[in-house]
C-alpha cells in the first residue's frame, strides 16, 4: 500500500514545492541555503528567470508554516533552513511517489 499524502503537500503551490526541494538539495550539498542560492536552483528548472518578489514571498509562506525556518545569516541575508516538519513531508511525498515506480 502507498504511503498516505499529506494534506499539507496539496496545500502547497507548485513553487513552494519546488523551493521546499531546492533547499533540500542546498542542505544536502552543505551550500549555504540563502536566497540567491535557492534562486540559483529553481530557475535551473523553470524557464521564466524567478523574480525576488516571487521568491521571497513563498520563502515567507513557507516559514508561516513551520517548513521551513529563517534565520539572520548577517545584516543583509537571510538563510532558510529546511524544518523535520518540511523534511518529514518531502520524505512523505517521496514515497508515495516511489511507490508508484
């Protein structure tokens, strides 16, 4: 049996996703997950270049949500750090996913 979806995940525009995936792979690389970093990532994949508005503002959703956390890296940056609650609905997603391959 496929492993259940989280809600949450249907909740999230497909953005959000993708950014909630970007600072995974940034976390995992042991790069510094900051704004221009995760832009970096993102527009590796979609065509249209990611305005700052745009990406600043579903960085900001996601925090709301507890997916993930910002913190003060120095005066000007920003660094975004992926929660276990965001970590714990990739793995989720992941699953159902590869459950279906």
């Amino acid at each position: 049996m496929a492993p259940q979806l989280d809600a949450d995940w249907t909740q999230l525009s497909a953005f959000q996703r993708d950014l909630l995936v970007a600072i995974s792979q940034l976390k995992r690389s042991d790069e510094t997950c900051y704004g221009l970093a995760i832009k970096r990532v993102v527009e590796d994949v979609y065509p249209e270049t990611v305005t700052h508005g745009r990406l600043y503002q579903n960085l900001d959703e996601l925090d709301e949500q507890h997916l993930i956390e910002k913190r003060q890296l120095d005066r000007r940056t920003n660094e975004y750090v992926i929660t276990d609650e965001g970590t714990a609905l990739l793995r989720t997603h992941a699953e159902l996913l590869q459950s279906l391959v």
